[in-house]
C-alpha cells in the first residue's frame, strides 16, 4: 500500500530542556584568572547537578560551543522541576559559600540563568528551543533580575520559561517553589525585534514585590492551585548555615558550551528551604 505521508514531512525531534547560565562581568576579568574561575564554576555545577538528584553531567564533544563565559546545558525533559526546584536554590547557596571562602583579589561569581524546554534535533541538539534559552539568558529580564539580586548581596538570578513554569511550578512538581515566588515578564533582546516571549523572574532570596520595581513589564503570578497560603517569608539557611530571614519578595554575552546530562534521577538531600510566617 503506498504511503499517504506527504514527502516533506518530517517527525518533531524529541523534546530536551535547557538550562544555559552566564557569568556577569566575565570580559572583565584579568585573563590569568579567567580559567581558573572558569574551572571553579564548572566544579559548582557538576555538584549542584548531584545535589539535586539530575546526575552528572558530560560533555557532548560534537556540540561544544564554549566562548568562556558560560554554558548551555541540554537534559532529558524530565528534569524540567528539578532543575527549577531544588537546582537553583542549590546553585545559590553553593555561590554563596564560594564567596565566603574566595580569596582576597579572585572574581566574584554571580550568575544568570534559563531553564527552557522543546524539541532540539539529534546528535547536535539544535533548533529553536537552544536559541531561545539564549535569548532568555540575554533578555532585559534577567539583566533587570541580576541588578536586584546584585544590589541585594545575592549571586543567582533566573528566567524560567512558560512551558517550563506551567509544566514543573503550576503543575505542582516543585515540592517548595510555588507560583507566588516568580514574577511574571516579557523577555525581549534588543537588536532582535522577532523575540518576545513570556517568562518568570526568579531570585533566590528575593520576594516578587522586591523584584518589581526593576523590571519594565512584568505582573505579578496570581495564586494557583498549590498557591493558597498567605504570603510568607522564607528561610535560607541550610544545615550548616546560621538562620537568616530573607526576603522572597530583576544581557547575557552568550559565552557557551552545550552539553548533556542523561543519567536516572538519583535520590538527592533533602531541600534546605523552609519556609515560616512572616512578621
């Protein structure tokens, strides 16, 4: 019997999420200290990925586009939730204690990042899902999240796609983040006037309403299914850190190596964020 496909047709490539993170000020940094700060990030990294129960991750030799400055890191789409919670609370407290032990004259690290979700084509992981991940790593969002988190002490900033929020946060597979600690954004990048997607700023330590004012198009996440409880603070301290109260109340350069993280979940320590009411 012959086929009644159309010639043209073509399968939609299996769907990988994304997670792509920039350092800030990397051109700036003396180029004798730019690999060893380089090697001190990739060494956070691989950790926080065990940590939060994704595995390790290993280079795809056929897709390495390292420019220095970050890096583009492709996973089964299954790890969308982990990689939102606990992945990025992990990262943040893991800059922190690289800044309470860097020494006197070494950069400081303080990071932007994606998480994005959609189909990329095999072996090189290419299509529009990567360079959308890119553009949200270098929307006026995340330069917006970084200077809040940067005038508030804090290493880590976020942009979370909407697919990514509405299947992991909305869905109710982030066992601490819930809708009310994102604030919802438009991402656009100058000098590329096709791009415009929504997102969510997240800031570890930072509320919605903290985040706000340095955003020029944002709304605030009206409350979802998992999202009834009154507002509250949180706590930021892990076992081995004295409690502080913070507030949950924000252009990426584009340096990049793509790289794959395939291994089975693995049972990870148990999430440090508690969260209590506010005073």
């Amino acid at each position: 019997m012959p086929s009644l496909l159309p010639q043209d047709a073509a399968d939609v490539p299996p769907e990988q999420v994304l997670l792509v993170v920039d350092m800030k000020g990397y051109s700036q940094i003396p180029e004798a200290q730019m690999a060893s700060t380089r090697e001190d990030l990739d060494a956070i990294l691989s950790t926080v990925f065990e940590q939060s129960g994704i595995g390790r991750a290993s280079t795809l030799e056929n897709t390495v586009k390292d420019r220095g400055d970050g890096a583009i890191f492709v996973l089964p789409a299954r790890h969308a939730a982990r990689l939102v919670d606990p992945f990025l609370d992990n990262l943040r407290r893991a800059l922190d204690r690289h800044e309470r032990n860097r020494l006197s004259g070494l950069p400081e690290l303080r990071l932007r990042a994606s998480v994005h979700v959609g189909p990329l084509e095999p072996p090189a992981h290419r299509g529009d899902a990567a360079n959308d991940a890119c553009r949200l790593v270098d929307s006026e969002p995340a330069y917006q999240a970084m200077k809040a988190a940067t005038d508030h002490g804090l290493p880590l900033a976020a942009v979370v796609s909407d697919p990514v929020f509405r299947r992991a946060v909305r869905a109710g597979r982030t066992p601490v983040l819930q809708p009310r600690h994102f604030l919802r954004a438009t991402a656009r990048v100058e000098g590329k006037p096709e791009f415009e997607e929504g997102c969510w700023i997240f800031v570890p330590g930072l509320v919605p309403a903290v985040i706000s004012p340095y955003l020029t198009d944002h709304t605030t996440a009206e409350p979802g299914p998992r999202d009834r409880t009154p507002q509250r603070t949180a706590t930021n301290a892990g076992p081995d850190e004295p409690a502080t109260t913070v507030r949950l109340r924000g252009r990426a350069s584009g340096k990049a190596r793509l790289i794959q993280v395939g291994h089975d979940y693995t049972v990870g320590p148990e999430h440090p964020w508690t969260e209590e009411p506010s005073e």
